[in-house]
C-alpha cells in the first residue's frame, strides 16, 4: 500500500538519496522509495529538500521516481514470536525473504516481523476497574518453554482504567485484549502488537547500581575480568583472534534469561556458520535448542550498507523490550567496526566533512549513545531487568590505536583485549590478562566474596599480582637467563605458567571444561594459590624447585580443568589437601 507522496528523487548516490519538492516530511521518517516501495529513510532536511538513504539496493533508483512517506520513524515490531526468529538488519525475517525469492534477496519485499495470524494463549493477570499505568504487565504469554511473554501497557499511556480484558484463550497480536479508558474520557484499545522507533531508548522508571555478574563460564572473565549485568564490554582482537567463538561460548553459557545475537557487517561466511549452528545448540539449563531464548540479526557484509547501520539500534530496542518485561538481556555485536565502517560510507557520500581517519566527526557520539542503553534497570512495572553489550571491535591489523576501539574504550568499562600471540599458540580464549582490565571489580565484589567465602577478591588480587611480578623478571631471563634467576623467583615464573595452563586455558570442545562453574573457579584458584605458597615455603627451606614440580599432585592439578566435573568439586579440596601434605613432607626431610 503507498501512502502520500512527499517528494520526487532529485540524484542518486548509491544508497543516497538526494529529493526535492518536499512537502510534509520528517526527520527521520520512514519512507518508500519508486514503484518498488524500497524502504529508506530520511536523515536530513534542508532549503525544499530531503536526504534520504535506502536501506535495499538502491540500483535502479533514477531521478523523478516518488517518494511516499509513512508518516512515522523507523520502527520495529514488539510482540511474541521475536525470539527464535532470524532478521535482516531493518527486522524483516530473513526466512520469509528467502521463501519468497530464494538466496538473493529481491527489492522491495516487505513482511511483518512477527507472525500476524499465529494465535496464542494469553492469560490476563488484572481485572476490569483496575487502574494501570505505562509498562504494566496486563497478562502473560508462553512464548517459548523457557520465556514467558508479558504484555505490557503501552508506554504512551500514562495512566488509565482497564473497562474490558480479554479472557483466557487465543488471539492473534492484532486482536484486542484489553480497552482502557483515559483521564479525558477517550477510550483507547490495546492489543499484543507494540512498535517503538528504533533510535529512541525506551524509558524506565530508574537505573540501578551494577552489582550482580554476568556469570560466562570462562575462566579468565569470570575471575580476572568480570562483567556485571547491565554492564558493557569490548572486545577488540585481530581477524583470527576468537572474537566471535568468544561470543559465541558466552551466549551458550552465560546465566543471561534473553540473547540477542547482532551480525553486523561480518563476512557471509561467518554468519552461515552461525545461523547453521545456532539451532543446533543446546541450552544446558533447559535441555531445549539456543534458539528458544535467541534472536538473530544477519546483515552481513555484501548486504546494503545502510541497513548495518540501523541493525545494532534494531536489535537493541528488541533488547529492551524485553529487559522491560522484567529479563536479563545479553547483546552480542559482531562487529561495531564493521557499523562504524557503514556510517563512514554514508557520511562520505553525503559529503561531510571526514574526521580522524575519515570516519565522521559525530563517531564518538553514536558510539556513546548505543552503549548508553546498556544497563540495569527498574522498568516501569517494577520489576528489574538489565541489558548487557558485549560488542567485538575488529581494528584493521589488531591496531588498538585506531579510532573506533579507542573511542569504545571511553565509554566502556570492560575491555576483554585479544592478543594475537596467545591465538598463533592456540591458547583460547586468547583475552590477553595484561591489556584487558574490569571497572567493574568493586561493584562485583561483594556478591563473588558471598559466593566464596570471602576469599574471591584478595586471591585475585594475589594472582593478578604475580602475573605482573612474570612480566618483570621475563625481562630478565630475555637478557641473562633463568639461571641467574634465584629458585624463589624462578617458582614465581613456574606457578605463572602452569596458571595459564590449568586456569586461564579452556577448551570450548571438552564436555567438563567448556562451562566452569563459579564454585569451581574459586576452588581452582585456591588450589593453585595454595601450591605457590606452600612451594615457596619449601623453597626458602632449601628444597630445590625441581622436586616440587615432580610431585603427583601438581601434575594432577595442571588436568584438574578437564577431570573435575562441576559436581565433584570435592575433588579439588582432596586435591590440595594432597598438594599441602607433600609439599610438607619434601620441606620436612630438607629441614632436618
């Protein structure tokens, strides 16, 4: 259906557009492009005319074609039946598409982004004479075995009086369920169906302190560079690096309720895979497929440059949908480099004028307002929900110099650094535990203290400690050798070395050490931090360090991560127990 014409195109510039005689236009309104009905988008308004950039290929497009606006922004659809679903960056369901014209997608296709004939079972939870306000739960939906789909009140209703709710039963999301009476007597219906444009944050009652951790189930995240709900990470690496394979074990593992998995820009290939494997996974809470709590956005590199663009903003406002319903959301974003690539193209073709490395002035500012809609909030129904980024940047030649992980890290507070040397010797996750670092220690550290007998934070203290006392003397053994080094500082790059490899290694493919839970982190970490005190106490007794590196137990300790399952951690404790009495016996027979 087009709606009015509002212009007539004047020049085409690739995804660009440039229309004069314009009439009732807005910024930032939807709009239809030609007889195609190409979907666009306009950015700019000034002297008559409008620029507008197309989100299809924009081949084809000639001067004179119509332009017809829709009278609203660019708007996604917020009802159940988003999860699950695989999406284009502007929320058409990629499945569809392909049904309708194959593997190329064709120009102009357009469907609704949920189902608008699959009826579902909905259960009001008030009653007629109820007083609601904006973002009110009305009644629930069993949207998948695992999320349950509440219906809020739309938050453009400030407050009103519910005069008719629907009964337990089936409807579609464009039927009515419920009719509420406004404070100036007007009526108004609402239904399951919401849209919400996409570059507006939706609004919460408040936002709260960050002090819970996204639990991952990697090691060196987990201990050394935890994240908190609600919080943002980025994690920066070359290509080959594990940028992708580490969000990918974080969307599997970690205790988020909601995934929402953004392809921004990445190479076909890449995204097959995951589109591929994603149904295959299983979801080790439920025993059901990833998918049931996933929501997929592919826009990879070979699609219009424009929908990249809108694809983060359109998966984040998914995100907050349902944050607001009460859930805990993690957003992968794979990869913001490729989205700033996107708006340097359309900034240059709208001839602005370029800042550092071409990229327009106005860089930071996007980068800051899509992390800015991360966090942990109160919605407006009262209940607590968070939305957690964890965005991949790919600098060209894993130069973390270059403008867009630069900016990134000032308005993160998280950095997961990858480091190229760690990848080539296959240690993965290659997150390097000096570049990378965690703002979020203080907010965490009473909850991971709770979980740990109040032991979590001065251990990482005392590994963090080592790790850096390595550094140091690696620079000596490179001048002189370790031989001038003395035992007790030689155990220092001994204990270093086996933490590295029984601790910060993990081996995405092994059943036990692909997923470790927080109870066994802690005891890991014990269990090592016991060997360099108890090996040091040796060593000053004179034990050569030798003999301790051969005793059963350390080897043992060095496989604990691949032979101790989550729920033989009883094991560890026998374990060390072990290591402690060993390590007396040896220092006993030198001090006598």
């Amino acid at each position: 259906m087009k709606e009015r014409i509002i212009g007539r195109v004047k020049r085409v510039n690739g995804p660009i557009l440039i229309v004069k005689d314009i009439k009732d236009a807005m910024m930032m309104e939807m709009v239809r492009i030609g007889e195609q009905q190409l979907v666009g988008e306009v950015v700019k308004l000034y002297d008559g005319l409008a620029t507008v950039q197309v989100y299809e290929d924009a081949t084809g497009i000639c001067p004179g074609d119509n332009v017809y606006g829709s009278g609203m922004s660019l708007s996604v659809e917020l009802a159940p039946g988003l999860i699950g679903t695989i999406y284009d960056g502007i929320q058409r369901p990629l499945e569809q598409l392909m049904a309708a014209s194959g593997a190329f997608i064709s120009r102009g296709l357009t469907f609704d982004a949920v189902d608008h004939q699959k009826r579902w079972t909905f259960t009001p939870s008030l009653e007629v004479g109820a007083a609601v306000t904006a973002g009110q739960i009305l009644g629930t939906v069993q949207e998948t075995s695992r999320i349950e789909h509440r219906v809020l009140v739309p938050v453009t209703i400030a407050s009103a009086v519910i005069v008719e709710i629907a009964v337990q039963g089936e409807y579609t999301v464009e039927d009515v369920i419920a009719t509420v009476v406004l404070p100036n007597g007007h009526q108004q219906q609402i239904c399951m169906l919401q849209r919400w444009p996409i570059r507006i944050p939706r609004p919460v009652d408040k936002r709260l302190a960050l002090k819970q951790p996204l639990i991952t189930g990697l090691r060196v995240i987990d201990t050394l560079f935890p994240l908190a709900k609600g919080g943002t990470v980025a994690i920066p690496g070359g290509f080959g690096t594990g940028k992708t394979m580490t969000q990918h074990s974080i969307a599997q593992w970690c205790d988020a309720d909601l995934i929402v998995y953004i392809g921004c820009g990445e190479r076909g290939n890449e995204m097959t895979d995951v589109l591929k494997e994603f149904p295959l996974l299983i979801d080790p809470r439920t025993g059901h497929s990833l998918m049931e709590r996933t929501i997929l956005i592919a826009n990879t590199s070979n699609m219009p440059v424009s929908a990249r663009e809108a694809s983060i903003y359109t998966g984040i406002t998914m995100a907050e949908y349902y944050r607001d319903q009460g859930y805990h959301v993690a957003i992968m974003a794979d990869s913001t480099s490729r989205w700033a690539e996107a708006l340097r193209e359309l900034s240059g073709r709208m001839e602005e004028m370029p800042a550092e490395e071409g990229f327009p002035a106005y860089l930071p500012t996007r980068i800051a307002q899509f992390y800015e809609r991360a966090g942990f909030m109160q919605t407006l129904s009262g209940s607590k929900g968070s939305v957690s980024i964890i965005g991949a940047v790919s600098p060209p030649g894993g130069d973390f110099s270059e403008p867009v992980t630069q900016h990134t890290k000032r308005f993160v507070r998280c950095f997961w650094g990858l480091d190229r040397q760690l990848a080539s010797s296959r240690h993965y996750p290659a997150i390097s535990w000096l570049e990378s670092y965690s703002e979020y220690l203080g907010d965490v550290k009473q909850w991971w203290n709770d979980h740990s007998d109040g032991t979590w934070y001065l251990s990482r203290q005392k590994i963090m400690d080592l790790l850096q006392k390595e550094v140091r003397l690696q620079q000596i053994v490179k001048l002189v050798g370790p031989d001038a080094l003395p035992d007790t500082q030689n155990f220092i790059l001994e204990v270093c070395s086996l933490f590295k490899t029984a601790f910060l290694q993990q081996n995405a493919f092994d059943d036990v050490d692909r997923f470790c839970s927080v109870e066994k982190q802690v005891k890991m970490l014990s269990v090592i931090l016991a060997y360099y005190e108890k090996g040091l106490e040796a060593i000053t007794k004179g034990v050569p360090m030798v003999k301790i590196r051969r005793l059963k137990a350390v080897q043992e300790m060095v496989r604990m991560r691949l032979t101790v399952k989550g729920d033989e951690l009883e094991n560890i404790d026998r374990l060390q127990l072990r290591l402690e009495r060993s390590i007396d016996q040896i220092g006993g027979i030198y001090e006598n």
